[in-house]
C-alpha cells in the first residue's frame, strides 16, 4: 500500500511539472517549424524562400512555429521561452520575430523582439493578427493564412503597406485614431462582454454618481476615477468608444456637479456638512470628517475600489480564432 501510495504522488508531482512547465520547445529545424503539421508542402517551400529571402537583404530573421497544443501554458510566455531558447535574430540587433500558432486551441501570437518594435509594433502586429491571419484560420485556410501573415510581417518590416487589408476594406478607418483601431472591438463574446460591461460600469458609475453628489469629497473622487474611466472600457467597447466615454466622463462629471450645486437639496446638504457635520443624500449619508467628506450607505461599514495590473515578458500581440 506505501509503494502504492508513493507511485501515486510520484505521478501526481510528474503531472503538476509537466503542466507548470507548458509545452515542450521543439529543436529550430528551419525558418518553418511545422510541428501541428497543419502546412502542405508547397506552402512550407514557399513561405521558407520568402522568409529566407527577406533575412538575406535585411539580416532580419522571421521564424514561423505551429504546435498542437500549449498543455496549459499560456501563449505569450510559451511564445517568449521559446524565442529567448531559439535567440532569433542578431545579437547585436535582435530583430528577430516568431510568429506562433497552436490549431488545437485557437491562438497564435507574433512575438517581436526588442530591435523591431519600433517598426512592428504591439498594434501593427495586433493588426495583423486579426485583419490577415484570423479570417483565413476560421476558414480553415492555414497555408493562406500563415503565408499572407508572414508576408505582412515581412511588408511592415521592410517599410510596405498591408495590402491585404485595404483590399479587405476592414483597416479602412485606422487612420482616424493613427493605428488605434486595432483595439476597435475585443475579441469577447457577447454575453461575456455585457456581464463585464455590467460589473465594469456598475462600480465605476456608482463612484460617479455618489462623486457627483457629494460636497466637498466629489472632486478627490473625480480625479481619482479618471484612470478607471480612461482603461477599463476599453475591454468591453473598445478603443475609440472608450476615448469618446473618457472625453464626456472629462467635461460631463465638472458640468453636472457644477449644475448640481445650483439645487435647493444640494444647497442644503452642503449647508448640514457645515452646520451639523453631516447629511442624508439619496439614501446615502455624508459626513465632513475633517478632510474634505466621507460616505457611507446608511451604516457603519465602508469600502474600496482598487485596480490590478499586469506585465509583459516582450512585445507582440496575441489573438485567437
């Protein structure tokens, strides 16, 4: 029964390894690495002229890799372990770029290294993802769409136009915000976009409000909240809506609290924080506490809002299918 019970937490410990540990990095057979064996000869043979091509007049190295799987892994660390364990590009340049897609689960990410993000930026290559790639994986077209994104990443290196997209007609409007379009709409369902929408506006709208309401205490409230405003629509509605929300949360907040303070409630909810050192607004209840305000919902009990952030181990962008 030990032994039993030993062989068991041996293959517990093998399993929890191998799934912190991600997909295996495959050996750097060429500048086409098909190891999902999703690409017909001719477009392996083709692709690699290209790539080759496009090395020998630039020293830049493009790199394409098709795996089955991450096994957990996520595809932007999976992405940068194995470009730092292949170390594309020159050392003392490092232009390289690996473009990754995993048929199994649906993602790909162009991962660019330091020498060429200022030409293939994190929006371009956004960009590319999903006005090239991503229409012809979800047709099924994996020759088309990894050879036309390869041949896009090589266009923007090598200071070109994406012509596949303005044929397309669908980077038709990127110029109104210099590129920001790529970030016009997430790749969110959705049901999932309006629960995240709901919980989003949800806090950040009830803020608001009670900033706009109260005396004093409203104005720390709408400095704060201008970071909120200015991100998190941005994963519900996207860019340019998001900027357009952010300019009339700018100028409607002062323009409605400036209105409010005109009001006979107000008035007297200002005049109770003086006298008596508290007041009673829509439910809520405001009292001065020496530093400008404080509410609360009718006890004792507060709160508060925070946010997260996150980090990235390189640039690129990432999408799925």
């Amino acid at each position: 029964m030990k032994k039993l019970s030993a062989s068991v937490l041996l293959l517990a410990l093998c399993a929890t390894i191998s799934v912190v540990r991600g997909a295996e990095i495959p050996y750097l057979t060429g500048r086409v690495n098909d190891n999902a064996q999703i690409l017909s000869e001719s477009a392996k043979e083709l692709l690699s002229e290209k790539l080759k091509a496009h090395e020998d007049r630039t020293t830049n190295q493009v790199v394409v890799l098709t795996i089955p799987s991450l096994q957990g892994e996520s595809i932007e660390d999976y992405s940068n372990r194995v470009f730092n364990e292949w170390k594309l590009g020159q050392q003392d340049r490092d232009n390289g770029i690996l473009i990754v897609v995993v048929p199994d689960e649906r993602r790909m990410r162009i991962e660019v290294g330091y020498g060429l993000e200022g030409t293939m930026t994190d929006l371009m290559a956004g960009r590319i993802i999903r006005e090239i790639m991503t229409p012809r994986f979800r047709e099924g077209d994996y020759d088309g769409g990894i050879t036309e994104g390869a041949l896009a990443v090589i266009s923007v290196l090598e200071g070109q136009e994406l012509a596949e997209a303005a044929e397309t007609g669908e980077g038709s409007d990127s110029s109104s915000l210099s590129g920001f379009s790529d970030l016009e709409m997430p790749d969110m369902p959705w049901g999932a976009r309006i629960l995240m929408g709901a919980f989003i506006f949800g806090i950040i709208g009830l803020f608001t409000v009670i900033g706009i309401m109260t005396p004093g205490f409203g104005w720390f409230l709408y400095v704060f909240l201008i970071p909120f405003w200015a991100t998190f629509p941005i994963i519900v509605i996207g860019m340019k809506a998001a900027l357009v929300l952010f300019f009339i949360y700018l100028i409607g907040y002062p323009a409605a609290k400036l209105y409010i303070r005109t009001t006979p409630w107000f008035k007297k909810a200002k005049q109770d924080l003086r006298t008596k050192g508290k007041a009673s607004i829509g439910g809520f209840s405001f009292s001065s506490g020496g530093s400008g305000g404080s509410w609360s919902s009718g006890s004792s009990s507060s709160g508060g809002f925070s946010g997260g952030g996150g980090s990235s181990g390189g640039g690129g962008a990432s999408g799925g299918w």
